[in-house]
C-alpha cells in the first residue's frame, strides 16, 4: 500500500546521521548513481554533510523519516552560490540568491522503494522551496535513472534536455 504524505517528515540532517547516510550511499542502487565516478563522488558526500553548516552553507540537508523511522536523505541547494557547476551544466547564470534550487534525493531503506515516498519527498522539498521564495528547481538525475526521472515528471518537472530537469513553482 502507498504510504501517505503525513507520514513523511523531512527533518533536519544531524552530526549522528552521517553513519546512517555513508550506509546508504553504499548501498549499490543509490552509490550508482550518487557515485557516478566513484570514490572521489563519495568523499565529497561526505564531506558535503559532515561541513553542512560552514562550506556548504548554501545547501539544506534532510533525513526523510516514515513514521518516525529513518528511510532517506534529501537536500536543496541554492544555486547562486554554485559558480561552476550550475553554469556549466544548465547554462544559466543565476544573479539572485535563493531563486533557482537544485534538489537530490535517496530512499535508503530497501523496503520503503516503490511506495510512493520518492514522489513525496520531491514534492515537500518543492514546498520548501517556495517557503524560501525559491522561482525554479533543477535537477540532473543520468538518463538512465528512469525511476528519478518519473519521480520528477510525476512532480511537474520538464526535460529540457539530457540530464536537465526542470520546475518553475
Ligand atoms: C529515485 C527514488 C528516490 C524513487 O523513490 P521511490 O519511493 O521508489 O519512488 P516512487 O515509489 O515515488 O515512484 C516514482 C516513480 O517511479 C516508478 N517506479 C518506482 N519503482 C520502480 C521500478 N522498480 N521500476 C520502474 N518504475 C518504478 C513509479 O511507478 C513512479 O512512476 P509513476 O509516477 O510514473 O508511476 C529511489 O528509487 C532511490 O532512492 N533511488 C536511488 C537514489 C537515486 O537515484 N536518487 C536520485 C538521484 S537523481
């Protein structure tokens, strides 16, 4: 049965999650495509939560918890203080802060894929989001990853072009 969406929480990511999160990202159906050129993808996994709230102050990361049990991640980005990156791969130059948003997401817990939580999480990130003003969320998900690129087009997100997905809000 699909779970419902007052039972998905996003809370905030906490120093005592890393463990839980680096056993995730090991897991072979999220490390293929969190990982995509492996270890150097995971060590800046790492160091992106472990320095969440100085160097990557700009990002806002979340466990998902499912009746109180802990089963994913997810994060946004604003993507103004991404100068490289977010330029390069979407051609945008972004002149504001907190408008433009890139977003990820993992369900980490086996038994909790395929019930709908992936298509919820996307859509409190999105809520959140426009509580930050944010105007348009992009995200990158590989051509291959069909199963995010439904999530996304579930959530109203357009393909603009490979591995370029997008929401006005
Ligand atoms: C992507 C991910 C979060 C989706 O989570 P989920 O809870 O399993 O997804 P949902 O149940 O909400 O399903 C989303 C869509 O995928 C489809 N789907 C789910 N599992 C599927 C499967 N095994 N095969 C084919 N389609 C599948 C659903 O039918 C739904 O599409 P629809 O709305 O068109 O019917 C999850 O697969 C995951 O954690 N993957 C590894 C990490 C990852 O790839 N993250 C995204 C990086 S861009």
């Amino acid at each position: 049965m699909d779970i419902k969406e007052e039972q998905i929480i996003l809370r905030p990511f906490l120093d005592e999650d890393i463990s839980t999160f680096t056993k995730w990202l090991d897991k072979g159906y999220i490390y293929k495509w969190f990982c995509p050129d492996g270890e150097e993808y995971r060590e800046a996994w790492l160091d992106e939560v472990t320095n969440r709230n100085d160097k990557y102050h700009f990002m806002t990361h979340f466990i998902v918890s499912c009746n109180g049990k802990d089963i994913g991640f997810c994060l946004y980005m604003d993507c103004y203080f991404e100068k490289e990156y977010i330029p390069e791969h979407y051609g945008m130059t972004i002149d504001k802060k907190g408008t433009v948003y890139e977003i990820g997401y993992l369900v980490g817990e086996e038994e909790y894929l395929g019930k709908g939580i992936g298509t919820i999480i996307v859509k409190k990130l999105e809520e959140k989001i426009i509580e930050s003003g944010g105007k348009v969320i992009l995200a990158d998900p590989d051509e291959e990853n069909i199963i995010s690129i439904k999530t996304l087009l579930r959530n109203g997100f357009i393909k603009i072009k490979d591995e370029d997905y997008r929401k006005q809000i």
